[in-house]
C-alpha cells in the first residue's frame, strides 16, 4: 500500500466532509470524520489532522451545547467517558479504581455493553459512583444525550478514553472548553486518534508517546504530563492448563497479541522462532492469539510436536507462570503483554525495532532485555537457556519494572493538585523519527481493505459521495465473501 493512495483516499473524504459542511448536515459530516479517522488510524499515515478536528469544533458551536448554562461545574465530580465499554482489557479498572478514592466519578459508557462489565460495575458499585449508557442510533442524538448527562452532573473534569475515531466525547469537549478539565488518557500513543486539540491534559504512560504528541500531535509541552500504568491481574484465577503436552525437561517460550504484530520487518521474527527451535531441542513454543497467518502456519507445520497456536487466554498471568521466558512480538511489541511477563518473573526477551519499543517498563534501558541485533539477542537467548539460575534471577528483577497500584493512585490524586506530573517528568526525546514504524502499517497493509472497511461502516455516505468507491468496496467484499465460501467446501 503506497502513501499517496491513503493520502487520496482521505481527501476524497474530506472532500466529501466539505460538501456536507456546506449544507449543514452535521450527521453526515461527523460521519465524514469518523470515517476518515479510522483509515488514518488503520493506515497510520500520520498522528493528527487539524482539518478534522476543526471540522468537529465547528460542529459543536453550532450544537449550541452550552446554551443558557449558568450553573458552577464542580471540582469534586469526575465524569469518565469510556468510549469502549470493555471490562478487563485496557486501563479501565485502574483508572477507576484511582479516581473512586478521590473523587465522584460519574461512569458514561454505551448501553450495547451493559451488560458486559461486571468488574467495572462493581468498582463504580463499591464507590456509590452513577453510570448512564448512551443508546443513540446517530452522532448527533449520541451528542446531545451526552450532553443531558454532562449538564445535570456539572463535572468539573472530563477524561476521555476511547476509540480514535470518536466523534461524539469530542464534540462535547469542543463545547465545554473553558468549563470542565478535559483528560486524554493516551492508550494508543502510537497511532493516530481524534481529540488533539480540545484536551488540557494530555496523560502519557511514556516518553516515546508524550514525544510524538509534542511533535507530531503539536499538543504543548505545558499539556502533556506522565503517568505510567498497570497491568490488572487477576491473581486468584485458576490455570486452566497447558493446552498439549509437555514432556519433562521442556522449557515453554510464550509470545503473543495481535498476529500483525508479527507481520513486517524482514520476517524476523519468524526467523527468532525457528533459531529457538532449531538450536534448543528442549525448547516448546507457544503462541496465543485470535488469528494466525501463513508465516505462523508454517512454523506449526515445520514443528508440529513443539509449536502451539491457541487463542487468547483469561489466564494469561498464570499461563506466564508456568513458562520459561516471554518471547516479544515484532516489529510490533505489546506494551500490556511486556508488563504482564514482567509482573509474572518472567524475562520479556526483545530485539528492538525503533524508538516504540522503549519505555514500556520502569528504568526499561537498565533490565538488559532490548537488544539492537540478532546476534546480541541469539546470545542472550543462549545464556537463558543454558542457565536456569540466570533466567529465573534475571526474571524476578523484572517484578520491580512496574508501578504499583499504589503508585499509580498517588499520581492519578497528583493530577488534582500542583505535583501532576512531578514524579515521572518526561524526558522529550532529542530526535524521534517515527517514518520506520509507520512504514509497518503501509507494507502489511491493502488499500482495497481500507475501502472495503469505510464501505462496510458507512455504505450510504460513501454511495452518496464515492459511487465508484463504493462498487469497488462492495465487489472487493463480495469476492472475499465467496472465497470464504468456496474454502470451506473444498
């Protein structure tokens, strides 16, 4: 996939967002927007785009979302607006557990995951905290329900936490500018996402991504503070076993996350699985994930009896528990599966890609678990292997690469007084070159996938605007669609 065919793509859309602008319809410029931010953000072609964020400023002051509001905000209510609903991945829990202890937290979440948060319902539960879920079936009707909750609550602080295409939390910060606090909880750091411009503070975990939101995002240094995160783990959980067998004296390799992580970059990681494979008898690989890929499926098919594809797994502390060492994935690592393997003793063994794979753990340069080659990783590996003292020492030195729950609510009270930010100040770096990275998104990446995407989320906007993008997407998901079929009777 080459830039300039996502960099057309998206023009075509803001062309669209024009013509719908010009003739007030604020629905379907709002879709404009959501539509392409997610291309931005699926293609990571670059971090912000001020041409969208002002088309969903000026969106908002023609809501009129403020009107007639004379009542004080108070400083003791914090509204959080979970635009994923999700209850156990990401920082959800953590937050809310911080920001119960301290403040009234006010929970807005989508009533399509109602029910599917206990853990989140009861820490809001446990904390006499109200939720409200949004069940708008357009972005305006979403706006304005959100907007009924913002003005009976009065927060006098707003995190956002969501997706990167939201347009219905950052409509509403567009129009409370001045009024609330507005918090982005930077999740996705590395990757594209709305809300740079209507945020006060924006919540880093890392120097690498507080780099690329002062230089790429253009958020100023005054807004951008640090606050590294935690990995929830349900220590109480029962292991529900190694999925095959093991004999004695194998040592289980775990790796992990999202297949495309492991897509790109000269095949090297593939070619680390067949290095552990080939040169340690003793060695057993297993991956769990949601999906696979032919490079995978070659691996399990070359070593059918010691390399393992299982899906993810609600155990994944214990499963760490019971392995040897954590293979990271690459050109992509996993920033939560890094803290899991560290919180576990486990040695998270990493060949660097570029600057993204720094600062996901505490005083990361000092753990001796990055390394710049493979020659310098093979030797590390080896020492690993061959010395279990080694391996097992090294792996409980990475309990402490991680902060505490307590820590993490001390600075989550600190974003409240004047120290926000004081105990992990952030280290810019002096030349952060993303271009490397990027690139990952484009190679592994199709433009037909894209169209097929904006297509399949909002066929009548794209048919309105992009008749022939719309054939191509709807014939390109047609094809696939027999392909599929065709497959399974063969």
């Amino acid at each position: 996939m080459k830039y300039s065919d996502v960099e057309n793509l998206v023009n075509h859309l803001k062309n669209a967002i024009r013509k719908e602008y010009s003739k007030q319809n604020f629905e379907n410029v709002l879709n404009g927007v959501s539509l392409a931010a997610q291309v931005l953000y699926s293609s990571n072609l670059y971090y912000a785009d001020y041409d969208l964020e002002n088309y969903i400023s000026s969106v908002a002051e023609h809501l009129k979302l403020t009107g007639g509001l004379n009542e004080k905000f108070s400083d003791d209510v914090v509204m959080f607006y979970d635009g994923f609903g999700l209850n156990f991945r990401g920082l959800i829990q953590i937050y809310l557990k911080a920001l119960c202890k301290i403040k009234k937290v006010v929970y807005v979440t989508y009533a399509r995951q109602k029910d599917k948060l206990p853990d989140v319902m009861k820490i809001l539960s446990e904390h006499h905290s109200r939720s409200y879920f949004l069940d708008g079936d357009t972005n305006i009707k979403k706006i304005h329900q959100l907007n009924e909750i913002v003005r009976r609550e009065k927060p006098g602080h707003f995190f956002f936490y969501s997706y990167p295409d939201d347009v219905t939390a950052t409509t509403i910060m567009n129009a409370y500018e001045g009024i609330f606090r507005r918090y982005q909880v930077n999740l996705t750091d590395h990757a594209f996402w709305l809300g740079a411009k209507p945020i006060d503070v924006c919540i880093e975990f890392r120097d690498y991504g507080a780099g690329i939101s002062h230089y790429y995002r253009k958020i100023p240094k005054s807004k951008i503070l640090q606050i590294p995160y935690y990995p929830i783990i349900n220590y109480d959980a029962k292991f529900q076993g190694i999925p095959f067998d093991v004999k004695d004296g194998q040592k289980i390799i775990f790796s992990g996350g999202s297949i495309y992580k492991t897509l790109g970059g000269g095949n090297k990681y593939y070619e680390i699985v067949n290095h552990i494979l080939q040169n340690y008898p003793e060695a057993v690989f297993w991956y769990a994930s949601g999906g696979s890929c032919k490079e995978m499926d070659e691996v399990l098919r070359k070593y059918p009896e010691r390399a393992h594809l299982t899906p993810e797994r609600s155990d994944l502390y214990q499963v760490l528990e019971h392995c040897y060492f954590y293979l990271s994935t690459y050109p992509v690592c996993g920033g939560l599966m890094f803290q899991y393997a560290a919180k576990a003793g486990k040695v998270p063994v990493t060949l660097r890609y570029d600057d993204m794979t720094d600062g996901i753990l505490l005083n990361q340069p000092e753990l001796g678990i990055m390394f710049n080659n493979t020659d310098e990783l093979y030797e590390e590996i080896s020492h690993l292997m061959t010395d279990e003292n080694y391996c097992r020492a090294k792996g409980e030195n990475m309990r402490k690469a991680v902060i505490s729950e307590e820590g993490f609510n001390d600075e989550i009270a600190g974003l409240f007084t004047d120290n926000a930010g004081k105990t992990y100040p952030v280290k810019y770096p002096a030349n952060i070159d993303t271009s490397h990275f990027r690139q990952i998104y484009l190679d592994n990446g199709k433009i037909r996938r894209l169209k097929m995407m904006i297509t399949r989320r909002n066929n009548i906007f794209i048919m309105k605007h992009e008749p022939l993008m719309f054939l191509e997407g709807f014939f390109y998901r047609v094809v696939r669609k027999i392909f599929s079929i065709a497959r399974k009777i063969i």
